[in-house]
C-alpha cells in the first residue's frame, strides 16, 4: 500500500487511478434511443482490424494496452472461444467496440467498451451498454465486473455506475508511456508528456 502524500511518477511513465466496478445481478434496462446502431459480431478478428478499431475509440484517451502487445498475444486473447468481440455498426462502418471475456468460470469482464467520438452523447453507448448487459446475463455467471481510469473518457465512471455497477477498488496504476514508444496517441493536454524519446 502507497503511504498517504504525493509520489512522483518518472517522467517516462503514464499514471492512472483505476476503478474496478462490478454487478452481481441484471440491472433493469435503461431507457434508449434508437438509431442507426447495429451489433456485429467479430469472428476472429485480425489483429490489425482489432487494433484499427481499438485505436479508432481509445486514441483520445491514451488506450495502449492492446497496442503494447504482439500480434501473437493479441491473438490468443481476441480468438479465445470464451472471449467475445463485437462492433458497432453505423451504416455499414464500426464505430463502436464492445469485448466480453467469459475465461473466468461464473463471470464476465466487460473487457473493452467504447464507441468513437462523433457518437459520444448521442445514445449510442447506452444503448450498446443494453445489448452488452443482454449477452452477458443469458449467461450462468454470478459477476460481471469492468475497470475504467482516470485517463478514459471523463464521463466514464458515472456512466457505468447509472448502468448498474458499484465500485468496489481503486488503484494507481503507473505504465511505460506509449506515446513515448513512437504511439500517435491524442493528449489533449490532460495527461503531458514529461520527457522525450531516447
């Protein structure tokens, strides 16, 4: 456990508090708007296509995770039988991602779920968060659980508590920054670069 007081973070790594949250029972639906919004299953997606989208929805808030992996460690998590991807279609065009890891028996990891930003605020992560609570709780488990950081969208945490998780850990997690590591990752000035690539 940190001691209370300030910590200093090297300047070559990213800091974030993380919120794990979970649920133990089906919440009741929340109210949604319809839309041109279509779930589609990813298949065993490529890496690439995998990344595309990923990166497609998480470049502004510095999602690095899958990017620091090899296409073979990719791999074997996305192919996984007990690990689920779907996009969200709009006309055709994935907007959204939605990823379910059931390799824990009686639960679920809602492992990643976003959509792009041009779709922020206009319903469709509601709505996605409804078909995503359907899939999961057909399912025999007991928990579903997700984490969000300080670094994702600032609206992140109060969303999935209104969806129906309750917090129950927080922790500091300190990481090589990508963006250091030759990552187009966006800032915004939230989170600076505090020193440059060797």
């Amino acid at each position: 456990m940190l001691p209370d007081g300030l910590h200093d973070v090297p300047p070559d790594r990213i800091a974030a508090v993380v919120t794990s949250l979970e649920m133990k029972s089906r919440p009741a639906a929340r109210p949604e708007l319809s839309g041109p919004w279509r779930l589609q299953r990813m298949t065993r997606p490529e890496p690439d296509t995998y990344r595309s989208l990923y990166g497609k929805i998480g470049d502004e808030w510095i999602w690095f995770s899958r990017l620091m992996m090899s296409d073979d460690e990719l791999t074997a998590i996305i192919h996984d039988p007990k690990v689920e991807v779907y996009g969200l279609a709009v006309s055709g065009v994935l907007e959204g991602l939605l990823e379910l890891d059931f390799r824990t028996d009686g639960e679920a990891e809602l492992a990643f779920f976003g959509v792009t930003p041009s779709l922020v605020g206009g319903g469709a992560a509601r709505w996605l968060m409804n078909r995503a609570l359907e899939l999961v709780w057909q399912r025999p488990i007991a928990r579903l659980w997700v984490h969000t950081c300080t670094l994702d969208h600032p609206n992140a945490l109060a969303f999935y508590m209104r969806s129906g998780f309750v917090p129950f850990r927080r922790q500091i997690e300190i990481a090589p920054d990508p963006r250091l590591q030759g990552m187009s990752l966006a800032s915004r000035g939230r989170t600076p670069v505090l020193a440059t690539a060797s």
